[in-house]
C-alpha cells in the first residue's frame, strides 16, 4: 500500500498550493523506509510494521551540546498547537531533531498520506531556519 502511495506521490509534479515536489524514492527498500523532497524539505517515509504504524519525518537540526533544556522546553511548546499533526522529536540515533507524524497503517488513504508529507515538509520549512538561529547561532 504505502509502495503504491510513494509511487503515486513521485508521479505527482506539482504538491498542494504549486509547491514544487522534488524526486525520490517511489519504492521502499528492504528495511521500509524511502526518502523523498517536498519543496526544500526532505522527507523520510518509514514503515514500522511490528508496530503497524507509517512514520513521517524531516531532519531539522543536530541537537547542540548545551541549552538542551530550553531546546526541549521550546519544542514541546511548539508540539502543542504550532505543528498541526506533527510533532518534533529527537532522534537518539543520529543526534537530531526531527518533526514527525505517525499513523496507524491500517485504514490509511492516499489523501492522508499525501497531507502528513505536505504537513511535515511545512513544519520543517517553517521551523528549521528559526530554531537553528534560535540555538546554534547561526
């Protein structure tokens, strides 16, 4: 199903309002997780089928080695109404914040897909540039 959508998806030229979608994976690899562009934004589509969920996400900055505490007080401020369905999150992993949506798969149509890609990329595109002024300086 989610194959399906992703190849739907890169078959798309132009996302919601005429944002421009970039290229990416219209398949997912052996792990379940493709990477694609909405606008400037880059999203990755993660299956997570032992817990039947899809994850949404985009990398928006590495998490910076001190003002931790005001980083995730201000993300947490953010997740409440500012992230529409996202939510941001720290991905132990890599380091990383990251605005992400979950879904259950079961039930998923094509729209919603669509809408938590579009719904994740405006986040990012939104947040990204601001929080790394606000915490890296830069």
């Amino acid at each position: 199903m989610v194959n399906a959508y992703l190849a739907r998806y890169a078959a798309g030229s132009r996302g919601e309002g005429g944002a421009s979608r970039g290229g990416g994976a219209s398949a997912l690899d052996e792990a379940g997780y493709a990477q694609l562009k909405h606008g400037s934004a880059t999203i990755g589509v993660n299956v997570l089928e032992a817990q039947g969920v899809l994850m949404i996400f985009s990398p928006i900055m590495a998490v910076p080695r001190s003002g931790r505490e005001a980083l995730y007080r201000r993300l947490l401020e953010l997740s409440f109404i500012a992230t529409s369905d996202a939510a941001f999150a720290i991905d132990k992993a890599r380091n990383e914040v990251v605005v992400r949506c979950l879904r259950r798969l079961s039930a998923l149509d094509y729209e919603e897909f669509e809408d938590l890609v579009a719904t994740v990329s405006q986040v990012a595109d939104t947040w990204d540039d601001a929080l790394l002024r606000e915490f890296h300086g830069g």
